[in-house]
C-alpha cells in the first residue's frame, strides 16, 4: 500500500516485485500519472465537498500537486505528470488549454532543462512514450470500437488506454528488460482500473481521514490491504504462466525507430480511415497532417478554441496516405509491424554462425555457447566462494551481489535465450554454481550434466532441489561419451573417468570432480576443464593417450587436440595448467576468468608465464571484460565486450 500512494518500496518483497515486472505492471508500483490523476480526483472531490469554487479547487492543487511530487521522490514520471497537471490548471484557468501534445511538450523542456541527463532515464524514457502514444493513439483506437454509453462505453475506453499502452511501450520493454508476458493486456485491463479506482482511493482515504477519525482510518485501511493481498494472489497466478512468457533478444536502435515510425504512422492512418463514434469526420475537423490531436470541446466549456488549422507537432509530418487505394496502406503498416516483431524474437533465423561467449562473471566461471543451430549451451554460472567460519555470520552482506541475477540471467535475455538446450555444471563449488539458481528459476532448461557427485553446501541443496522440482532430466556423462548437439557441433567428455562406484557420492572437495570437456564446432576446438590441477591433466592425458594407442589409427583420428582456445584451469591457480597440459593441447589462445583484484593472485604469474612460453595469446575477463569468439567454417575471430 504504501508503494501505491506514496511509491515506497521498502516493504516490498523482490520476488512480488519481479512478479508485477514480468507482468509489465511496474507502472502501478511506480508513481506516475496514474497517482497524480488519482491524487487529484480525490483531493478535487473532498474540495467540492467542502464548497469550494472551481477557481478555488485548481489553486488548491496546483499549490498541493508539487508537494505529492516531492513527497513521493520526483521520480520523472511524477515529475511528468506534475508539471504536465500545473501546466493544464494553468491553461485551464486563462482559458487556453489546447491539446496534450504542447502540455507534454512543455514537461520534457522544463525536465530536460533541469536535468538533461533525465533523457537517459528508462522511466523517462517510458513514461514520455507511452503519454505520447496515449494521446496519440487511443482516439483512433476507440473510434474502431462500438459507440457505447455507460458501462459498456467504459470498457471501451478501458480498452483503447490498455492497448494503446501496450503498443508504444513494447519495443522499450523488449529492448530494457528482454522480456514480454502475452498476459500483461489481460492483467493490465483488469487490475489497473482495480487497483486506481478501489484500492488506491480506499488508502488514500484512510491516509487523509487518520488524523481526525483513527477508527475509521484503520478499518479502511485494514479493507485495502484485503484488496492488496488479493491483487497479489491474482499477479502470482498470472506471472508464474510461464509459457506464456517471451524472452526477447536486445534490439537494435533502428529496429526501436522503424517500429516506432510504423505505429505513429498507423494511428495516424487509422485516425482518417474511423468513423468518428460512426460518423464520417469532416474536413473540419482533421488538420492538414491528417491529424486530429484533440476531440471537440464542449459547448459549455470555458476555454478558448483556437481558430483555423490546429498546428500540432505530428502535422509537420507531411505524409498524406490517402493516395493508396482502398486500404492497401493500412495492410502494408500492419504487415511491416508484424515482420519487425518476428524479426526481433527470431533475429538469427539465418545466421549460421556460431558464438561461445566467457563471461565476466568476477572471480567464477560462466561461458555460453550458442551453435549453427541456434541451440544454447550454458557452462557454469558463476558466484563467490565463502571460506565464512561458525560465528562469522555478521562478516556477510544484507544484501550480497547476485551474480546470477544481476549478470548471467540478464546476459542470457540480452542475447535472446528463450531456453538452455544444455546447463553444463562443472563441479559444485559456489563460484561455478551460486549464480545457477536464478537462471534455473529464469528459463527453462533442457538438460542438466555435471560430475556426478554431491557436496554438503547450502547452494547446491537449493540449486539441486530447484532442477528437481522443474522436473530437468539429469546426466553425469563420462570419460569417452560424445554427444552431437547439431550437424556442426560436438562436445566430448574428457573427464571424470568411470568409475565402479554405484551411486551418487559425496565429494567435498570438487576441483579434481570437474567435468572436462572439448567443444568442437565448425572444426574449431575449444577446452573446458572446470578448476582440476596439474595431477589431474596428466592423468587425463595418461588416460587418452592410452585410448587413442589402444585404438589404433582410429583413435589418433579422433584425437581432440589440439585447439584452438582452452580456458584456464582454476581460474590460473599456480598449481594448475602446467607445462605438460599446454604443450598437449597446443592451444592458439587461452582466457583467463577472473575477477579484477581478487585476493588469489590469478592468475599466478607462473602461469602466464608457461602461457607464454607456449605461444597462446591470453585473454583475461578482469582487464578485457567478456570474451566472444565468432565461428565460421572459414574464420574464428574474436571480440571483447
């Protein structure tokens, strides 16, 4: 509740909050136009009750609106819809009210003048776009539905707002936040109205009436957290559809622009092509553009008209569509909308490159590979690792970095990972495995392989449980298993080797468990070999070398080295990669994952010194941030990110 009247989310729990993201219904915990039209209405309301003139009514609340905005932070969309609510009771009161355009106008001048780095602002950015699609776009929309009166008519209007704002504010939402829920028309039309025309007046009530009538305050305001609970209990049920929950790759700035163009473009055409409420529009009422900004005012109303053509912002864009035939440019704008919305959630339909990705998850692992087929491959999440003693609790953070949270998963949704094909854990260590736990709960996953063992740590029981109970097959492959993910891509394990040991074993040191693998597609190889040491390389060698001998000319034509990129051992751990294992795989180059000043020293110089030595070029994510490596049958190339 109090996140809807005064925006305070302090006693929000994140995963509510994620859950109204998903949904696209931030909006109602963000203050914004929706509460300072809500603020008004209600203060004008207890105004009028008491007898005040309208006069009177607009200097009371363009005196209180400026303290609503301060009081609930002065975020950008509360400062849009101040300044735009001043800007029109001002007009209003000297009678020269046009149309929302200058008033919206008029409010990205006065921010932008205080603060020009607003315009970088998402909630600026979002709350400008959909105001403008708003004014833009419901008139048309609304003329295109049944001319209704009472309820009926409402909902009418309900549903041109609803739909309007989908509209403008898709391409931001996919382009911010990666993600689109096909319920959030649905939620919006049914919960919005919900929450601003019962809760949030009921509150507001509670909130004006508690320093006079207490009793009655705590009786509203125990009414309204009924609501509130079960607003909550209806978002839950709708977020937690997950198929119906896109995941959108980041678009281009262009592909931002076209779309934006075609829409505005498209209610402009659908303003001349609908009837007005089942009229035909005069000329009269359209301005040269073809664009009628405003309806009619009353008769009775007190505000000047303006006379002659309406000189509005959209008119200065002298594109007449009336020319084409029949309706041929209402098809063409729909038809280009829809291809540039399939563009966007299929964007590598035909690209036939293949990319692996190490990321800079600080000191852990965490690489992605996406092959020719436009399967997804995801080696470890990264993490921290905690060497925390019993009474050490107060050392950790309240609130510690989510690698997971805050990086891989939204790495993933940037680069369009509607589902992981394969979710290679390497070993159980936290700094492989803490930041699991959110992808799991983000996107679904196919396939689980790790090394077969458990470990006796908080993470992997929650990381366990949670692949248990989305029902995720899981594999513990083998030394000698092969699998081929599409026609260009396959994977061999390396390590760890068969055992005779039945059942699943507990190991509470990981590093020499890891899951060792070779990567090879388009014929470019890639290593994979967790964090073993430098005992566990020359065992793995020792083990090959006797299969590749032991299989003859087959077995040498099988022989996985060299490769062209390994990863770093152990983060390079001085006692890891060593001069045996380098010249055995004879790499073109290495990555180092890292994080910048850790305490461990890696990479050891050591390290990069038999790096050297050995002829590979070093990437490091500490200093050269992501590395991504491009595939092609002809070229791998590389880029830093």
């Amino acid at each position: 509740m109090q996140g809807l009247i005064l925006g305070l989310r302090t006693s929000l729990d994140p995963e509510q909050f994620d859950q109204f993201a998903r949904l696209g219904l931030t909006h109602i915990l963000a203050i914004s136009g929706l509460h300072v039209a809500v603020y008004m209405v209600m203060m004008g309301g207890l105004l009028r009750i008491c007898r005040m003139s309208r006069e009177r009514i607009q200097l009371s609340l363009m005196i209180t609106i400026p303290l609503y905005v301060l009081l609930t932070g002065a975020s950008p969309s509360v400062l849009r819809a101040g300044i735009m609510a001043i800007l029109g009771l001002i007009a209003a009161r000297l009678g020269k009210l046009k149309d929302g355009l200058h008033l919206l106008a008029a409010a990205a001048v006065a921010i932008l003048a205080y603060d020009p780095y607003y315009l970088d602002s998402v909630s600026f950015q979002l709350s400008f776009v959909v105001t403008l699609g708003l004014i833009c776009g419901v008139p048309p929309l609304r003329r295109l539905m049944p001319r209704r009166q009472g309820v009926a008519g409402w909902l009418c209007d309900l549903a041109a707002v609803t739909i309007a704002a989908q509209l403008v504010s898709f391409p931001l939402t996919i382009y911010y936040f990666n993600g689109f829920h096909l319920l959030s028309l649905a939620a919006n039309f049914v919960l919005v109205p919900f929450i601003s025309f019962v809760i949030m007046p009921i509150g507001t009530i509670a909130l004006l009436l508690s320093p006079v009538w207490m009793g009655g305050a705590k009786m509203l305001a125990g009414l309204s957290v009924t609501l509130n609970d079960w607003t909550f209990w209806i978002v839950d049920i709708l977020a937690n559809v997950s198929s119906m929950r896109l995941i959108w790759e980041t678009p281009s700035l262009w592909w931002v622009a076209s779309y934006m163009l075609l829409l505005f473009l498209l209610f402009r055409y659908l303003r001349q092509l609908a009837p007005l409420h089942g009229e035909q529009l005069s000329k009269e009422n359209m301005d040269p553009g073809g664009f009628e900004i405003t309806e009619p005012l009353p008769k009775h109303s007190n505000v000047i008209q303006p006379t002659g053509a309406k000189k509005s912002i959209l008119s200065l864009m002298k594109v007449n569509l009336k020319w084409l035939p029949g309706h041929r440019a209402l098809l063409g704008l729909t038809t280009g909308l829809i291809a540039l919305i399939f563009y966007a959630y299929y964007p590598n339909l035909l690209d036939r490159s293949a990319v692996v990705s190490f990321f800079d998850v600080g000191q852990g692992d965490s690489a992605l590979i996406r092959t020719p087929g436009g399967k997804h491959i995801l080696i470890d999440g990264g993490g921290t690792m905690t060497y925390r003693k019993p009474g050490e609790e107060w050392r950790e953070r309240s609130d510690p970095f989510e690698v997971g949270k805050k990086v891989v998963l939204p790495l993933l949704m940037k680069r369009g990972v509607k589902e992981l094909d394969v979710l290679v854990i390497s070993h159980l260590d936290s700094d492989h495995i803490r930041g699991l736990k959110a992808v799991v709960q983000g996107i679904p996953v196919r396939a689980v392989w790790w090394n077969g063992t458990m470990k006796a740590s908080e993470d992997v029981e929650e990381l366990m449980s949670l692949i248990v109970e989305a029902g995720i097959p899981l594999y513990a492959p083998r030394s000698g298993d092969y699998a081929k993910i599409d026609g260009e891509t396959k994977i061999q394990i390396l390590w760890p080797p068969e055992s005779d040991e039945t059942g699943i074993q507990s190991a509470s040191e990981q590093n020499e468990s890891s899951l060792v693998m070779t990567l090879e597609i388009y014929g470019h190889r890639f290593l994979f070999a967790g964090d073993v040491g430098m005992e566990t390389e020359r065992a793995i060698i020792a083990l090959h070398t006797r299969a590749e001998d032991a299989n003859g000319e087959s077995g040498r034509k099988n022989h996985t080295a060299p490769v062209d990129i390994m990863k770093l051992n152990h983060h390079g751990s001085r006692h890891s990669t060593g001069e045996a294992w380098l010249a055995y795989w004879a790499p073109r180059g290495a990555v180092a994952s890292v994080g910048a000043s850790n305490t461990y020293g890696h990479p050891h110089p050591d390290v990069l010194g038999r790096v050297q030595r050995a002829g590979a070029r070093l990437w490091r994510t500490d200093t050269d941030g992501e590395s991504m490596f491009r595939l092609t049958p002809q070229v791998l190339s590389y880029r830093s990110r």
